[in-house]
C-alpha cells in the first residue's frame, strides 16, 4: 500500500466516525505531526536574517571550535 492509498483509507475510515472525543484525539495525534503554524516575523527580524544569510555567503563564518578559542583568549586576557 503507498502512501497515497493508506491516507485515502485514513480518511475514508475518519469520515465515517461520529465520535466527538475519539475525533479529537485523533486531531491531537495529528497536530504533533504536522506543523501549519505561520512564523510572523518583525521588519527588524528579516533584516537580521538577511544580513546573517550574506555573511554565509561571503565566508563570514567562525566553526565552534575557532569561537571557543577566541572566548578561551578574551577571558584569559584580565
């Protein structure tokens, strides 16, 4: 059976149920799988996430490993 055809089945059988707390606790199982919540973003927020973005791309990047050695040096310095 593809995916397709186990969901047609899914929701045929969900059709056919007329139970109010069982149909909600099928939409709880659901809601954990699935993930339909829009991100609403400030101006501010995009602006951050563009710059980030272009500082990938011209190679303004640090790996964790150069981060914790520069922190290990600016508090080594009193």
């Amino acid at each position: 059976m593809t995916t397709s055809d186990l969901k047609n089945v899914l929701i045929h059988k969900i059709s056919e149920i007329d139970d109010i707390s069982f149909l909600k606790a099928i939409k709880v199982i659901l809601d954990s799988k699935t993930n339909n919540e829009i991100l609403m973003l400030t101006d501010q927020q995009k602006e951050d996430i563009m710059a980030s973005k272009k500082e990938v791309e011209s190679g303004l990047i640090f790996s964790e490993k150069e981060l914790d050695k520069e922190i290990q040096e600016w508090l080594s310095v009193k």
